[in-house]
C-alpha cells in the first residue's frame, strides 16, 4: 500500500530547478512520476515490473501497468474497473489500465488531496486498487458512526 498526497503533474519547461520530476525524452522535458515494483532475479523485463502509479505531463488519470517477456496477456473479463487500453504485457507499453476515476491523477488528485493505492500479487493475478482519500475516510468514518451508534 502507498498513501500518497502529492504528485507533481503538468508541462515542464527548459530549466526546471528540480530535475529528479523530470524526464526527458527526445530531448523534450517531461513530468513523469510513478511508483513501481521490479523484478530483481533477470534483467528488465524478464524479473517483471508493475507500474502502481504513472502518469506523463497533462494526463487526466493514472495508469497501471505490467512488463513481461512474451507470452503473458491481461485476462479476458477481469472485472475491472478500469479501460484496458493494451492487453499484451511484452509490448514496450506492457499490459496497460487507464484508470477511469477522475481524481487518480493531475488537478483532480490534487484537489482530492491525496490518495491509496494497494498491490495485491497472488496466484490468481495481480491487482491494484485506488481510493480517493476524502472519499476513503469520508465512508468509513460515517460507517463507523452508524457501526457504534
């Protein structure tokens, strides 16, 4: 689990003062924080990486993802409730989720102040969840209310 209150998002420019937010790429800056899990027995991908939390610059939402090498796929009907908007895990993007809350990412996170995620890997599959915090403590802070009275 990670309880998070803060990732920078946004367009960065030229010079920014605080490079360890900032990627570049093609020689054009990026704001591209995440959090991540990886593999240590191979070298990438082999040992595997899942991407909890990953979002570039402008994005509306957070991204979850999982690198591979060839043969693992997302399965069919998982009963998320996120998009899948790439199913093989081998490809350079690996099985990739979009998350559909508005408040997982960008100004939307920020103003939620915060949020949690969880990682669950199990022999079923492996699974991430998000909550908003205020939406997280609003409801069970008014379910245990309604538990003790």
């Amino acid at each position: 689990m990670i309880d998070v209150r803060h990732i920078p998002y946004g367009c960065s420019v030229r010079h920014s003062p605080n490079l360890s937010k900032v990627k570049v790429i093609n020689s054009i800056w990026q704001v591209w924080p995440s959090f991540w899990t990886l593999g240590t027995e191979k070298e990438w991908p082999g040992g595997g990486e899942i991407d909890v939390i990953e979002g570039i610059n402008m994005m509306d939402h957070n991204q979850i993802a999982l690198h591979t090498t060839p043969g693992c796929f997302q399965a069919q009907n998982s009963g998320q409730t996120g998009q899948t908007i790439e199913g093989d895990c081998s490809t350079p993007q690996g099985c990739l989720v979009a998350e559909n809350k508005p408040n997982s990412w960008g100004p939307g996170f920020a103003q939620a102040g915060g949020g949690v995620w969880a990682l669950q890997i199990d022999v079923a599959g492996i699974f991430v969840w998000y909550w908003s915090v205020r939406k997280y403590f609003r409801s069970h802070s008014q379910r245990l209310m309604i538990t003790e009275a």
